[in-house]
C-alpha cells in the first residue's frame, strides 16, 4: 500500500473520538427525546423528508 494513503495513529486516534463524541451525543439526544433515533435505511429516509414531507423517493417518483 502506498505510504501517503496509510492512516496514521494521530488519525485513527482522532478518528475514534469523533464517534465517541457522536456516540454520545446520539444517547444525549435520545434520552431527551425519551425514545430511540432512527438508524440506517429508516434514518436516511427521515432526514430526506423536506418541509413538504414528501422523502426524496416520493419526489422521483413525480
């Protein structure tokens, strides 16, 4: 492997607290809400819903 593309300690050290940052920050918000987040396919189809509710399926679909 090419040395520029290899990951570096400092990297995946940093990289290890940003998902425990938002890994905190998930139960933060899901405590306050009083109910589990979205994960994966549901997640993504939650946050494509606009103002008009409408996911971005619906949308191609017209």
């Amino acid at each position: 492997m090419d040395d520029k593309r290899k990951s570096s300690k400092a990297g995946k050290r940093a990289a290890e607290g940003l998902r425990e940052a938002a890994s905190k920050e998930e139960e933060k918000t899901e405590s306050k809400m009083g109910q589990d987040l979205a994960k994966g396919a549901d997640r993504f189809e939650e946050r494509s819903k606009s103002s008009d509710g409408r996911s971005a399926g619906e949308k191609q679909k017209d």
